[in-house]
C-alpha cells in the first residue's frame, strides 16, 4: 500500500505529497536556522502520518508533548526514569507499537544524551519479530549527535553519537526511519548525516552553510543565495520521498501547537510606576517562598575569626590534643576494580546494556567507594568485562595458558571478544559446549538467534571449529590454542536469561 501525506503546497499551488513508505527506507534530513520553521516541518510531519505509522519523537524542549491531546501519543517523562528503565520503556513501546513522546526538558545537556541513548538503544536492540516500521524523530540532532566534542563527558557523548549512527545507518533493516532536524550541518556528525536520502533545506545565513545545502540538493553554487531569502516554513525539498528535483515547497498548518513562545508583540500592560514597583518589590500571597541565597564569607572575616582568641573549654570536655592522642580505628579497606564491576554486574540487567553505560556505572560506583576508576581506562575496562562476562575467575585469568587466549582476543572486535573468552573457557576447563542462550548473554543480547550469526561469523575467520557429534550435540574447539569443548546442547535454556 503507497500511503501519500501531504507537507504543504508547491510554489505553483499544488500539493507537495511525500511518500510515506518511501520515507521509511529513505530517511529525511531538515536544516534550518532557528525559527525557520523545522519544529513545525516535523509536527505537520508527524500529524499527517499519525494515523499511519508509529512513530517516537525525541523532544528536548517538550515541545511535542500536545500530540497526545489529539493524536493520542504516550509522553515520557526521561527525568523520571533510569537509564534501564527507559531501555524496558523502549522496548515496550515497540513490543506494543504504541507512539510516545521522550520528553526530554527537565534534563541538563548531559543527562539528555544519555537518556536519549538508553531509549534509542532500547528501540535499536527489541528482538527480530518486534521490527515493525516506525518514524523515530529527532529535534535538535546536533545535540544528540554533535560534530565535535563540547562541554559534556567523553562518554556521554560517544553513547548518545552511538545510538545516533545505529538509528540512521542501521536502523532500516529494524523498521527504523530516522527523521533528524539540525540548525546547521555544520554541527552535526557527517555519518549521521551522510545517511539520509531526503532533504528539507529551510532559511540560513551563514555562507558556508548555503552552500552545503545547495551541494546536498545538486544545486549550482551561485543558486545558494536563494536560502537566504526563504521565509519561515518555506524549505526546498529533494529526495525519493519528496522530489527527484529541488522543488521548493511551503508546509501546511499544523492542527496542534507547541508550548513555544510567541515571538508575535504584544502591548504592555498600562501600570502606573507606583504600582508596577510594588508588583516586583512585594511578594504576593501565593508566591513560593524562595531559600536565601548563601554567599561566601569574605577571606578577612575567616581569618579574623581564626585570629581570635577561643574561649577556655567547658570543665569535662576532652581538650584537642588530647583528643588527637586517642587511638583512631583504622579506615575500612578500599573495595578493588574487581570487587567494584561485581557490584555493577550484580544487576541483571547490567549484562544487557552498553559498555559505556556500565562504565560510567562503574565510575560512579568507584567514586562512591573511594577508588580511582579512571585507573582503568575504557580499553581496558572493554578487555576486563568480556573476561568477566565469559565467566573467567581470577585463577584462571592469572594462568599462562590463559594469557594466550587474551592476546588472542585482543585482537578481534570488541563484540567478539567475550564470546571467544567464553568458548575457550568452556574447552580449556572440558566443558559442556556453551548454549546459544548463554552465548547470546556473553554478547550482552538476550536473542539465541544471534548467537548463530556471531558462531558463524567466527568460524568463517577461522577463530573456531564447529562441528556435531552422533547425538546432535554441538562441539566447538580453538584451533590456536589446540583446545576443545564437550558437547553440550546448543538449545539448552540458560537459567541466567531465564
């Protein structure tokens, strides 16, 4: 079924119809300076395909937080959910097909990228039989997904720019449409970008930006100026989705407004000054009592106090030194990196999120017990979490039998690693071959179907050997290392998942 919506009118008066099915497979890219009109692009967008296709929109500003007084969306407060949390929520919300809203406004900057990168990686990752198609709409991309580091941690940064990149570069194949609007292109990472078929190019200034926008539209240089001189709503459209030639269109009414504020002028009230001056200098009744502002005591007045002289103490008290002579009970022993990812792991959920996610949750927790995390740099903590998620203890790790497996890992992807730890630890102790459950935990995936994929991938590489005994039962052995497991039943359920 071809499903057409129609964004506006075309300079010649004539609908400007987009390809709804055409869009899924295609993704869309706005630009615009700010009040060109992208966030009203995307209500109409999102407005006119509402009854068609589900769709979840990543609002920083709660801005689209009234398409559920209409059109029945679902808003998600993010600063009332963990991070694993709105991973469920995602999950769920695909599970359910149920269009929502991630209201993002009452986060800062940071926590922003990172609730957004829990809910998009919750989307990114539901099981093959939840894939069904959905728009994801991003506003402000470039905060999401931004082109150089800014103010906000390595780490935030890298998962929200992760999640990003898997929603426009592999999100098709999950029922994924990326549809991301940025104030500049400039801003905003080229991968994430770059994978965008449809274009919807608004008013901007800047010189540099006209003409990345004219490039992106086949456009000649000397046609750039035209950018500047579009008013608001008015963008130009090229794409499968929309047009096979530059074509410049004007988007229609949006039935539902934003909580944005007029930038219309509207004339002051009539206050006489006596009376304005009491409106501002008195507190009305139902005025919230506000705390009073602390200030900082000024360096004389600390060292003035410092200065004087302490009166003599109460008869009974314990004088200073005396105090200071008294045996001190030792400081309780700081917890060690080992001890601290057990805390971490011993979530359940923890071996299904990123492993930035469960870095930055070990930084904290280290922070919490006194130990320095950044002792363990992210490579590092990578090498150490597949060994534990292989389920390597620490007599085993400590062995030159297994150092040989270690270096082995260390060089295959970071996906593959822990998978291999866990085989070879399975066919250096001769035990029963792991399941595809239990191989899928190790990937942090709870599909037994992606097992199959990565045993397959590894064994095309020549990492193992897979073959099958007369009862059916699988045996994988490390040609490297000249080790073997037992067989063991690759369907077997694996108690931990379950």
């Amino acid at each position: 079924m071809t499903v057409g919506i129609e964004m506006g009118t075309t300079t010649t008066g004539a609908p400007a119809i987009l390809d709804l099915e055409e869009l899924l497979a295609t993704r869309l890219l706005v630009q615009g300076n700010s009040g060109s009109g992208k966030s009203h692009l995307l209500r109409r967008l999102a407005e006119q395909s509402a009854p068609y296709v589900q769709q979840v929109v990543v609002d920083p500003e709660g801005d689209f937080v009234t398409l559920a007084e209409q059109f029945g969306h679902v808003v998600v407060d993010a600063a009332a959910h963990a991070e694993a949390a709105l991973q469920q929520v995602a999950a769920r919300v695909r599970q359910h097909r149920v269009s929502v809203v991630l209201n993002l406004e009452n986060l800062e900057t940071e926590r922003q990228m990172r609730h957004a990168s829990a809910f998009l990686g919750g989307l990114f990752d539901v099981e093959r039989d939840y894939w069904f198609p959905m728009l994801v709409v991003v506003d402000e991309a470039q905060l999401f997904a931004p082109a150089a580091a800014g103010e906000v941690s390595d780490e935030a940064r890298k998962a929200s720019l992760g999640a990003m990149t898997n929603l426009m570069c592999r999100g098709r194949k999950r029922g994924l449409a990326g549809i991301i609007a940025t104030q500049r292109l400039a801003k905003l990472a080229k991968n994430v970008a770059a994978e965008a078929s449809n274009f919807l190019m608004g008013r901007t200034f800047l010189d540099i930006d006209m003409a990345r926008a004219a490039d992106l539209l086949g456009m000649e240089r000397r046609q750039a100026e035209m950018f500047r001189d579009l008013a608001r709503g008015h963008f130009v459209a090229l794409g499968p989705a929309l047009s096979r030639r530059p074509l410049p269109i004007r988007i229609g009414e949006a039935s539902t407004n934003g909580r944005a504020g007029n930038a219309r002028l509207l004339p002051l009230p009539a206050t006489a000054p006596a009376d304005a001056r009491d409106l501002i200098m008195t507190a009305s009744e139902h005025e919230p009592a506000r705390a009073p502002v602390s200030r900082p005591m000024a360096t004389a007045d600390i060292l003035a106090q410092l200065a004087a002289t302490r009166p003599p103490p109460p008869p009974g008290e314990v004088l200073a030194g005396e105090l200071a002579a008294l045996p001190r009970p030792a400081p309780p022993a700081r917890p060690s990196h080992e001890q601290v990812l057990a805390e971490v792991l011993a979530d359940p959920e923890a071996m299904f999120r990123s492993v930035a996610q469960i870095y930055q949750d070990f930084l904290v927790r280290c922070r919490q017990h006194g130990v320095n995390g950044r002792a363990l740099d992210l490579a590092q903590f990578r090498r150490k979490l597949a060994t534990v998620r292989a389920g390597i203890d620490a007599e085993t790790a400590d062995t030159p039998e297994w150092e040989q497996a270690l270096t082995l890992s260390a060089a295959m992807p970071e996906d593959l690693q822990a998978v291999f730890l866990m085989l070879a630890r399975a066919a250096h102790d001769r035990a029963a071959c792991p399941s595809n459950a239990q191989i899928a935990r190790a990937r942090g995936s709870r599909s037994p179907r992606r097992a199959l994929g990565l045993l397959e991938h590894m064994e095309g590489r020549g990492l193992i050997s897979i073959r099958t005994d007369a009862f059916g039962r699988r045996v994988i052995a490390i040609p490297a290392l000249a080790w073997e497991t037992e067989p063991g039943d690759a369907d077997a359920a694996d108690d931990e998942v379950a």
